[in-house]
C-alpha cells in the first residue's frame, strides 16, 4: 500500500534508525491511544478528520484505529495524520470463537458468552491488497456477518410491523444509509449491531411523534425505563439492543464465528502483532480466563502471545495497574486505548475508570505499547521483521522478551519522533 506507508519509508532507512534509537523513553510519557473505531465502524466521531482534529486538541502524538474487516479508510487515516502531525497506527479487530473454552463455560474476554474472544491485529501494513489467505478469511467474516445483519434486520421489520410500526427497512437499506453517511463506498460497509439500532430509533422517531414515544415504545419492548430514556436517540437505541436483539430477545440471531486460529492467521497475513484485549474488572466478577493476572500471563505466553491492551476507562486504577504492570513484567508489551465505538464523545486521552487519572507508572508503560506498535509497522513497511514475523514469533534479532519490548520500542520512538519533526502539528 504505497500510499499509505510512503510515510513511513520517507522517515529513514532501518539502519540509520537503529543506530539513532535510544533505549530511554520519552519522560513525562505523551499522551497516546492505540484503539478507536473509525466511520464506517460504528464510531462516535463523524469522520476521520473529526477524530484526528480531536487528538490534536487533546495534545496526542498517536492514535491507532482498530476497524473491522474493511481498511480503505486508512487512507484517510494517512492523509488527514500527516497532515495534521498525529502519528498513526493501522490495526483490527477480530471477533473469535474457543470452543474448547465454550463448551467448559470458560469466559475469556466477552463479558457473558463463554469462548468468545476477541483478539486485536496492531501494526498491521499487508492490508491493501491483502493476500489471497487474508482475502479469504475476511471474505468469510464479512459473509457471516452480513448474513447475520440480514436476518436480524428481517426480524426486527417484522417485529415493528406486528406492533403496527411498519419501518420498510432492510439491511440494504441500512448500508445505504451508513455508506451516504460517511461518503464511503457501500462495500465498505460492515454492519454492526448498533447500525441496525441507530437505523431503527431514528425510523420510529419519524413515525412516532415527539413526546409520545416512552408511552408507545415502553409497552412493547416490556422495558422500566427511566422518563426520558425512549425519548432519547442513544437511550432508545441500547434499550432496543437490550430489549430485542440480544440472545433470548425476540429479534436475536447467533453469531457465526471463525476459529481463534484462523483470527490469528488473518492478524499474521496482515502483518500484524497479536494482541489480546483485557477486560479485568470491566467484568464482576472476572472472567474465569483472566481471574489472576500472574495465570492469565502464562496461558497467553503459552499461546505464543505478545502484546496486551486495555480500554482502561473500564478499570479502575488499582486493578489497571496490577494487570498491566503483572504483564509486562511477563514479557508481554502492554498498549492502551479507548474504542469510542458508541455515540458517547469520552476524550481521546485514555483514564480510568470514573475519569481517574492514568499514573505516570501507567502512561510509560503504555507510550512504550505504542512505540512497539510503530517500530513494528515502520521495520513491516521496510520489509523487515518487526517485533514479530507473519507466524507471531518473536523476532530473533533480541534474545529474550524484556529486550525485545525495549529495542522495539526504541526504534518506534526513534520514528515517531522524526514523523513529527517532519510534519509538525501542534503536540511537537
């Protein structure tokens, strides 16, 4: 994707970075966020620009997207953070099934479904075109998913319409509306649950008038809301998700998952470092995979793992730490981000729980994550091996974790650094 990573070839040549990177990070740690959702994900931000603009104005030197199965948006992503001095980071999210974990009712990072498992791809440059492999595996994602997005949507028309609200909306429709949205072609589009949800509250708001909606909608989702919620865009769109389209719920379809396995070939295919989602105490109790952090380290070691993230706005300091801190000391990169895939504007700059501050012990930690990531996706541009090669193998270059994390980390920085000498912007 030369477009895209002509940037990053523009910075210097792996040699001549190596030499410059030193092993001592930046202090104070800068302000840094390795996942968000971008449009057409479902995305509080309105645009690509919207949320670069915004990371600006929070004083962020980088920002690493984390879209589902559809990467043209980077890039915009590309065009808009160089132009704007803000350092990016291309990544994805897949969504996978253990079904040994499964069927031992084991959770692993889903907070109710045992076995589900998400896993996040960061650093990845192999993505425009994919290989034939990845091609494959993300066509067989994307199947699934609009397959099920079709017959949900199916569901809940006839739902409405046997409730006498007819909406006439079917999931072509739906794309339809994204896509104009977001000025994106339509194949670009992955429907998510909140898609259909958005889709759905802004129907019955024109066919339902003002001031009449909680005494229409509350008897027929069976719901006790607060006054207000049925009347509000965002309260009405997680009641319908709620009330309808979660397992049990009239309008529920089952997921249709690929194997954890196949996820982690797709990440390698892409190029990318493996990274496992956390989730500690977003969760009460802990999910049985993650209940103590020193287990929780091994087994990802096991699995050949490298790298963790956090969206430490769920956590609260105490717990973020313990989990972080456990984890690197295991050998294992720790980065951070916040998702911002729902309407709710949080800031860019991650916190804790309840807005509680990140600690400087925290910041360092997860500066350090995101230069692995940007040494990694700078040396993949090269045609080098980063802190992984394509089977998720640590590079061999450095001879245990500790050094590995830390030499990595010094290139990133070393590259990250000069991006924004060359391109300024407002945080240098």
């Amino acid at each position: 994707m030369e477009d895209v990573l002509s940037f990053l070839r523009s910075l210097g040549e792996p040699d001549e970075i190596i030499r410059q990177a030193v092993p001592d990070l930046t202090h104070p740690a800068p302000v840094v966020n390795t996942h968000v959702h971008l449009p057409p994900n479902f995305s509080a931000f309105e645009s690509v620009r919207h949320a670069i603009e915004k990371a600006c104005q929070e004083g962020l030197w980088v920002i690493g997207a984390g879209n589902y199965y559809d990467y043209r948006i980077y890039k915009d992503l590309c065009k808009v953070a160089t132009r704007l001095g803000v350092f990016p980071l291309f990544g994805t999210e897949i969504i996978a099934m253990q079904e040994d974990l499964r069927d031992a009712a084991v959770r692993v990072n889903d907070p109710v479904n045992p076995g589900k498992t998400y896993i996040c791809g960061k650093g990845i440059t192999r993505f425009d075109p994919p290989s034939p492999k990845a091609k494959a595996l993300l066509d067989l994602i994307r199947s699934n998913d609009a397959s099920r997005a079709e017959q949900m949507t199916a569901r809940l028309d006839r739902f409405w319409s046997s409730n006498g609200l007819a909406t006439g909306l079917d999931a072509a429709t739906i794309i339809k509306q994204v896509a104009t949205r977001y000025g994106c072609p339509e194949d670009a589009v992955v429907l998510q649950e909140r898609h259909l949800a958005m889709a759905f509250q802004q129907r019955l708001f024109e066919i339902i008038p003002e001031g009449r909606r909680s005494k229409v909608l509350g008897p027929i989702l069976s719901c006790q809301c607060e006054p207000g919620l049925l009347e509000d865009p965002v309260g009405l769109q997680e009641q319908l998700r709620t009330s309808l389209m979660k397992a049990g719920r009239p309008c529920f379809v089952a997921e249709q998952y690929i194997s954890l396995g196949q996820a982690r070939q797709l990440i390698g295919e892409l190029g990318g470092i493996e990274c496992y989602p956390v989730v500690a105490d977003m969760v009460s109790p802990h999910c049985e995979f993650e209940l103590d952090v020193h287990r929780l380290a091994e087994r990802l070691r096991q699995m050949g793992l490298t790298m963790v993230e956090f969206i430490s706005v769920r956590n609260s300091p105490q717990v973020l730490t313990e989990y972080a801190v456990g984890l690197r000391k295991a050998g294992l990169a720790v980065s951070n981000g916040t998702e911002h895939n729902t309407l709710q504007m949080l800031p860019l700059a991650p916190s804790c729980k309840g807005g509680l501050a990140l600690s400087e012990e925290l910041k360092q930690l997860f500066w350090e994550g995101a230069c692995v990531i940007a040494g990694h996706q700078y040396l993949a541009a090269h045609g080098q091996v980063g802190f992984v090669d394509q089977d998720g193998r640590p590079n061999q270059r450095w001879s245990d974790p500790d050094r590995g994390i830390r030499s990595i980390a010094a290139i990133g920085q070393e590259v990250i650094h000069r991006f924004l000498d060359r391109y300024g912007g407002v945080n240098h």
